[in-house]
C-alpha cells in the first residue's frame, strides 16, 4: 500500500515534469490550468491512497473527521475556482475582450 503512495507520487512528478518540458510554445493560461489540474489529481489521488491505509491499518490521518473533510473540500474548491478563473480569462483574451 505505501508503495502505492510513493508510485503515484512519482508518477504525478513525472507526468508534471513531462508536461512542463514540452510547454516552451503554449500559452501561459494552458500552462497554469494544466499545473492546476495535475495538482488537483495528484492530491486527490494521494488523499484517496491515504484513506485505504487509514482504513487498513485502523489509525486516523487527523484528530477530527470534520477538520479533515473541510480540510479537503476547501482544498478542492479553492483549486476549481482557480482553474475556472484561468479558463474565463483565456477565453476573455481569446475573444479580445481583455487585452493582457
């Protein structure tokens, strides 16, 4: 199970670092939605890890399951405004309603 962690850990490293390397031609916006969505499914996906060995092994991540969900739904919201922001504003620039 924790090699389950450390892979999925290495493989969202590594699916960043080979987004990141053939970005030298895309547009920024494109660039910070696609950092914002590995974020997004590499943290949800450890998350999701987390919890199988949490409940496998019988022991909590944190002290109040209430502090943990919030924790997490904040997280994700924060990260699906932020990606909506940066789509809005891409199509704002692509329709020359904005000029940056």
């Amino acid at each position: 199970m924790f090699t389950a962690i450390v892979l999925t850990f290495t493989g969202g490293a590594g699916f960043l670092t080979g987004s990141i390397s053939g970005a030298d031609n895309v547009e920024t916006f494109k660039l910070v939605f696609l950092l914002l969505l590995c974020g997004f499914v590499t943290y949800n996906l450890l998350l999701l890890l987390l919890s199988v060995v949490e409940r496998v092994a019988g022991m909590k991540l944190m002290t109040s399951e209430e502090g943990y969900k919030r924790m997490v739904i904040w997280f994700n919201a924060i990260i699906i405004i932020m990606m909506m922001a940066d789509l809005s504003i891409c199509i704002c620039w692509h329709h020359n309603i904005i000029s940056l």
